[in-house]
C-alpha cells in the first residue's frame, strides 16, 4: 500500500462517510451501496496484487496481512451487494438485522487487524495504527446500536467515524510515503503491504510519536467543527431551528384572556383562595338567612 493507495481508501471513506452522515437513510440508499461495492472491489484488486508481491518476495508476513485484507474487503463487498439486492429486486429481500450484522463483522475485523498488526514493536506506523482504531471503535458501537434499534443518530455517529477513518488513512499515506515524514526516521518495506518506519534514536522515536498524536489531534478538532457546520446547515433547511426548543412555565399555566388580548397568570394558590372565598360568602349568605328568618319569628 503506497501513498496513491491510502489516499484513495481515505477518499472512499470520507465520501461514504460523509453520504451516511448528510443523507437521509431512507433516501439515496442505492448510490451509498454502489460506492461502497466500488471501493470495495478496488481494495480486493490493490490486495491480491500485494499478495502477489509478497509472494514473489518470499514474505509470509506481507502475504498474511493481504489475506486479512482482503476478508475485510470482502465482507464489505458482500454487504453492499446484498443491500443492492435488496433495494433492486422485489422478490429478494435481506432484513436489516442481518445487512447490520455483516456490517458489524467487516468493522469488527478491521479493528482486529490494526489492533494485532506488530511487524515491528517499535516501528513508528504502531502508533498510527493504534489511533485508527478510535474511528474504528466508533463504527463498531454505532453499528451495534444500529442492530439494536435503527435510528439517525447511530448512522450519524458511524458517518463520522468513516470520515475520520479516511482523513486518518491520507495522513497514514502522507507520513510514511512523503517527504513531509519526521526527520530521521525513514520507510523500510519489505513487500508491497509489509513495511515499517524506523527512527536513528531514542529521541526521533519520541518526536515521531508525539507528532502523530498531536495530527490525530487535529485531524479530530477539524472534524468536529465540520460537524458542527453540517449540523447547523442541515437543521436550517429542515426548519429545526428555533422551533425545536421549546419551554414550559414551571408552577403555573400561561393562560391567554380574550379580554383586551392580555395574558395573566392563574396559579394553584389563586384558585385555592377563589374556592376559600367563594366558601366564606356562601356561610354568610346562610347566616344572613337563617338570622332573618328568626327575626321574622
């Protein structure tokens, strides 16, 4: 996997990501699994042609992580295709359990893969491997409460994830296979797919870890204003704007008067005097009666 290769698997990412994030679900679910089914089928093509570099170089290891790959892949290809069946064909229809559910084992495997991947414990690309499993573990939860119970927030939430997914993959791409990589430390690959970034020293270790964690960092602050922008433009349009906040009086009910076009307030307390009062004049009115009638007499 070179430089070429990461940007495009980021760009895929983002693209899907950002589709599930915008989109309405129930809407342009089609163009969703045919991108995805695209992507997918250009990461099994990149993935056999690593396999067979590694074979050609006699690297077991390489060969290995190209046959994860290409399981993940292939999950993901498979999710799509049945989700294109489903949307196509009235008479194949797949339930959205089991759509989920493949879904679930491609992300989980994928976590898999990042999280066992040590050619080398103390290359550099460790690092950037153990900060994409973040986005990774944001798909797998969101996907998991998509299986429990579908709703927008989870797709929104598994949106994000794939976009920070692919920003993560381009600047993987840009650290280990461009000029812009730390200083002293440099690109060993064994095979096309199996390589590892080693430093001069202890020092140019340090540096290059921290580097990556403070370019997560950004990678992660950028994403969360975009969201924020595409939140705020997208609940513009669907006029959830002010009207979604609304507030209630607590303690008394806002009544609106007919007369004059005044509004008053009449709590529990007035109503409790009115009926004390409305006692009160009643005894007296029987008391007036009962002493006249004695007069009377």
């Amino acid at each position: 996997m070179g430089l070429f290769t990461l940007t495009l698997a980021g760009a895929g990412f983002i693209l899907i990501g950002a589709h599930e994030f915008l989109k309405n679900p129930k809407k342009n679910q089609s163009l969703l699994y045919m991108g995805t089914s695209f992507f997918s089928i250009l990461f099994i093509i990149d993935s056999l042609i690593s396999l067979f570099s590694s074979i050609n170089s006699k690297d077991p290891i390489g060969s290995a992580l190209q046959l994860q790959i290409l399981a993940i892949a292939a999950l993901f290809l498979l999710y799509s295709v049945l989700s294109l069946a489903s949307a196509f064909s009235g008479s194949v229809h797949f339930p959205n359990s089991i759509l989920e559910l493949v879904l679930l084992f491609a992300f989980i495997e994928e976590f898999l893969l990042y999280y066992l991947q040590r050619k080398d414990t103390s290359g550099i690309e460790n690092r950037y491997f153990d900060l994409i499993l973040v986005p990774i573990s944001i798909c797998v939860v969101s996907t998991v409460l998509e299986l429990k119970s579908s709703s927008d927030n989870a797709r929104m939430a598994r949106g994000i994830g794939l976009v920070l997914q692919g920003t993560w993959f381009v600047q993987m791409g840009i650290s280990f296979y461009s000029d812009m990589i730390v200083h002293g430390c440099a690109l060993h690959e064994k095979s096309r797919g199996d390589y590892t970034v080693k430093c001069k020293g202890h020092p140019e270790y340090h540096r290059a870890r921290g580097i990556a964690t403070l370019q997560f960092n950004c990678h992660l602050a950028l994403l969360v204003v975009l969201v924020m922008v595409a939140y705020s433009i997208v609940g513009n349009k669907n006029g959830d704007g002010d009207d979604s906040v609304r507030y209630r009086p607590l303690g008394a009910e806002m009544l609106q008067m007919e007369n004059n076009g005044h509004f008053s307030l009449d709590s529990d307390e007035d109503e409790i005097r009115e009926e004390e009062n409305g006692s009160k004049e009643k005894l007296a009115r029987v008391e007036n009666g009962v002493n006249g009638y004695s007069s009377h007499e």
